[in-house]
C-alpha cells in the first residue's frame, strides 16, 4: 500500500511540475529588418522651407534665427571657391600667372556675386577677408565681398611643398578665431583644406559657419544657390 502511495504522490507531483526545471522565457521577437539605404548623416540638422541638396551639391541647414544672429556679428564664415573651368592646375602652378591654375569659370563668378549680393540684402557685417594666393579663392572673395588679403595658412593643401599637417593645424585655429567686435570673419579656401581640418568634404562655393570655441562642428552649412533663399 505504501509503495502505491507513494507512486500516486510521484505522479501527482511529475504532473504539477514539483521541482522540476522553471520554463524556458518566451523567445524575444525577432528585430525588424534593418533598411537596405542607410540613413543620412549631416554635422548640421537640416530645416525648412529652402532646405536640401542644391544644384552645386551643398545644402542649407541654417535655422530661422541664423540671420540674425549673423547680423550680430561673431562667426566664421569658410567658403570654398565657387564655380571652376573644367581644368586642373599645373603640376608646379605660379600663384603670380593664373594662366598655370584652374580658374573660376563665368559661372562660379556669377556664384560670387551672389554670395555678395546675398549678403548685403541680409545686411550681415563683414570684417576680415582672408584668401588663399591661388586666383580662384581671390577672385571668389573679391567678387563677393570687394576685398581680399592673402594668407598662407589658406594655400591649397596640394601646392608643392606644402605641411598638410601645419595647415590643417592653421585652419583650425583661424576657424576658431573670435572676429572683431560686431563683425563676421570670411576664409575662402579649397576642399582639401576644410576635408583635412575638420572632416568636412563641400562643394564648391558652399558655406560653412562656424562659432568660435565650437571647435570644427559648424553652425550651419549654406549651398552657394540657397543664400537667396535665406531671409531676413
């Protein structure tokens, strides 16, 4: 009788799960599948109305309150030179004889004029203009801002000779310069120049702001056709 007992409690006991295994969790759900297109990345959020890729390849991801605050002077304004002729520098250019460089075409000196006109219409100050030797960058900020001074530390980072370290080193430190008081400091370089100091890559004729002590995040970043776009 007792080993019929005995038996029955066993059973009873297999039945009720008495202490066996705990259950095995419910399998987690499986994760969505990941998107074919990786989403896109910018240093800046891009807004809008009048934002987005443009003609030249660059973009406007300027806020509703740059403008204005633009207009209050204090940044830094890297433009690379806008629009050039379909050829290429010579091997060992002379920075005197633009006739051995790549030169803005009638298009990239529209683009500058542009830029310039843009300016004045949003009435932004502007203090100093520095400018790589290269004729291309002069000839960009002459058209845009009527005055241009040569500055080294802007040479295009394939000119023969040249420490692309120092320069990107250079550039750095002109990005996070504090302009004169009320004022915007304008650069206007190459893409090499930006790509090697901050990562960047650009388009030609686009602008980038920069806050000084923000390091080499800009701003914003303005597509040589969206400064018509901004207002006031």
């Amino acid at each position: 009788m007792r080993s019929s007992l005995a038996l029955l409690a066993a059973c009873t006991c297999l039945l009720a799960g008495c202490g066996g295994p705990a259950p095995l969790p419910a399998a987690p759900s499986p994760a969505p599948a990941a998107s074919s297109q990786a989403p896109a990345t910018s240093p800046v959020p891009a807004t809008s109305p009048g934002t987005g890729a443009t003609a030249g390849g660059g973009s406007a991801t300027a806020d509703a309150g740059l403008v204005g605050r633009l207009r209050r002077g204090g940044y830094v304004l890297y433009i690379r030179h806008t629009a050039t002729e379909a050829t290429q520098d010579d091997s060992n250019p002379d920075l005197s004889d633009p006739s051995t460089q790549r030169n803005l075409s009638t298009e990239g000196r529209a683009q500058a004029r542009g830029i310039g006109a843009a300016v004045r219409r949003l009435r932004i100050p502007i203090g100093d203009v520095l400018a790589s030797p290269y004729r291309r960058t002069r000839e960009t900020a002459e058209l845009a801002f009527g005055k241009a001074r040569e500055s080294r530390d802007l040479i295009n980072e394939i000119f023969p000779g040249t420490d692309d370290d120092a320069l990107a080193a250079a550039l750095r430190r002109l990005l996070s310069g504090r302009p004169a008081q009320g004022v915007n400091t304008v650069l206007v370089s190459h893409g090499f120049n930006l790509s090697r100091a901050t990562g960047l890559s650009s388009a030609e004729g686009e602008t980038f702001v920069f806050a000084p002590g923000g390091g080499t995040e800009p701003v914003a970043r303005i597509g040589v056709d969206d400064w018509r776009s901004l207002k006031e």
